[in-house]
C-alpha cells in the first residue's frame, strides 16, 4: 500500500500538482530512488530541492554527481550548500570535483563573513554630535572669513 502511495505522490510532483513531502523523499532514500531524487533535485521547490540534496548523500552514488554540480549554481543559498555538503561526503577521488567544492566553500565562507560585518555595521550606533562639531567648525571658518575685510 505505501509503496502505490508514493508512486501516485511521484506522479503528482512531475505533473506539477504538488511537492513530494518529506516522508516521501526519506522513502525514496529506502527504496535507493536516485532517479526520483535527482528529478526532484532539478524540478522541485527550493525546500524540495534541498532535501533532494541531502538525501541524495546517503544514497551515495557517483551517478548523482553531474546533477549536484548544476544544484551548486543554484539561486537559493541552502540547496547550494546542501549540494556541496552531499558532493564533499560522496568522497569523490576526482581533483577538479574537489577544487571547485573547495572554491565553493571558500565562497560561502566569504559569503557568510560579508554578511556578519553588515549586521555588525548596522548595529553600531553613530555618534550624532559628529555632524554638529563638523558644522560648528565650519560655522567658525565662515565667522572667521567674515571677520576679513573685502578687499
């Protein structure tokens, strides 16, 4: 019976009638679906495209790799990082794999970093007397110029 069930639920999601739920990825780990979950991870939503991800690490296989390197140039953040945490863990021996998931990873890091020092700089409070001692001096410059006789 659940086995019907999740077929009818695998049908749905390629006619575009509805998101496979997460219990239905986790049976698609059991079952060793790689097909439905590299379908998910191109076609789905971005929650279902990250869980597609994820559990396509613990399927573990090297077939999957060509669609996780397409899912790391993904527009949302989470299903880039879970596409990079699944490459990582899939231990692949090839160097080039292994390059680019380091220069991802750097480039989250950088990421990351980026947006710590904007939520850092937006916490930190201006002091307000800077403008007024900035105007009071040249409010002073321009007395003082007054002072001057016209020639």
């Amino acid at each position: 019976m659940p086995f019907m069930f999740y077929q009818i639920s695998y049908w749905f999601f390629k006619l575009k009638l509805s998101q496979p739920s997460e219990n239905t990825i986790n049976y698609w780990i059991d079952t060793n679906a790689v097909n439905k979950l590299e379908y998910a991870l191109i076609h789905g939503n971005y929650k279902t495209r990250r869980l597609a991800a994820e559990a396509l690490e613990f399927v573990g296989q090297p077939s999957s790799i060509p669609v996780l390197l397409v899912a790391i140039d993904d527009k949302i953040q989470n299903v880039s990082i879970a596409a990079l945490n699944t490459l990582e863990r899939l231990g692949t021996k090839d160097e080039l794999i292994k390059s680019i998931i380091r220069k991802r990873f750097n480039w989250v890091k950088n990421l990351r970093d980026k947006e710590e020092r904007q939520k850092s700089a937006k916490v930190k409070k201006h002091n307000i007397y800077r403008w007024e001692r900035t105007s009071k001096k040249s409010f002073e410059m321009v007395k003082e110029r007054l002072k001057r006789p016209i020639r």
